[in-house]
C-alpha cells in the first residue's frame, strides 16, 4: 500500500472558525476525515501532519519521506516565502502536490507568489476541500 503524506501549515487549525467566508465552514478533523475516507477508496495508507512551525514542517517531511510515495501539502502562509519548505521538498524528490482551499490566484497580490510550486506536480487551489481530494486523485495517476 502506497503511503501518502498531508501535510497542514500553520493556522489550518483554525479551519471552520478562521474566516469560513475563504476557508470554508469545514473543521481541519472533518477535512482530515475526508480526506482519509477517499485516500482509502484510492488504496492509499494517508498520514496526515499540521504545524504552525516551520520547522516541524521540514523535520516531518524529512523523517517521513523514506517511507511515503507521495505528498499533498497546503503550506499556507509558507507558501509565500519558505525556501526552506521548497527545498525540503526539493531534496526528497517525491511526488508532490501543493493545494490550497481558497483560490490564491485571486487574492492579495502576495498570496499569488508561490515558492512552492515549482517542485510541486501542480498547484490545485480554490477548490476548498476538493482541492486535496483532487490532488490524491493526481497522484494515484502519477504513482499506478
């Protein structure tokens, strides 16, 4: 069985409570349960990560990757300015996928840059809980 990482960034704690009109009204537990729900139906073992710590980021993607197939990131506001997450990432070499539940394109103009995306498979966002969804379906391409 392929094992799959998701990996929370900071303040997807809050999801349901932290502004629902962008977020969604979802809980990061309900997100959590949906996504391993569908990780299952595509034959994935899903283990699922949050931190608002950078560095509990990085040391989960480098403790883990030796076992995982794939990864699906929201790095939230790391997304903007952590070369250390991108290189993290970069130094696995595992397929990855980078989501976001708000649409990041159509946002302030520095949530638009993304340092992460380029050692990513694809960048799915605005899709709100679809965007993981979507994203395992990707990589159970990818990886079969």
């Amino acid at each position: 069985m392929k094992r799959i990482l998701v990996i929370h960034g900071p303040n997807l704690n809050l999801l349901g409570k932290r502004e629902p009109e962008i977020y969604g009204k979802m809980s990061l537990d309900q997100l959590n349960e949906l996504i391993m729900v569908h990780g299952r139906k595509l034959g994935f073992e899903i283990h699922i990560f949050q931190s608002n710590h950078e560095g509990k980021l990085i040391d989960f993607i480098h403790d883990q990757s030796e076992y995982a197939s794939g990864i699906v990131i929201n790095p939230a506001a790391y997304t903007h300015y952590s070369i250390a997450i991108r290189d993290a990432l970069a130094a696995i070499d595992l397929p990855t996928v980078e989501v976001h539940l708000s649409d990041i394109n159509n946002r302030e103009e520095f949530r638009r840059i993304s340092v992460i995306k380029d050692v990513c498979l694809k960048q799915i966002s605005g899709l709100g809980e679809k965007s993981y969804l979507d994203a395992l379906d990707l990589l159970q391409e990818k990886l079969n």
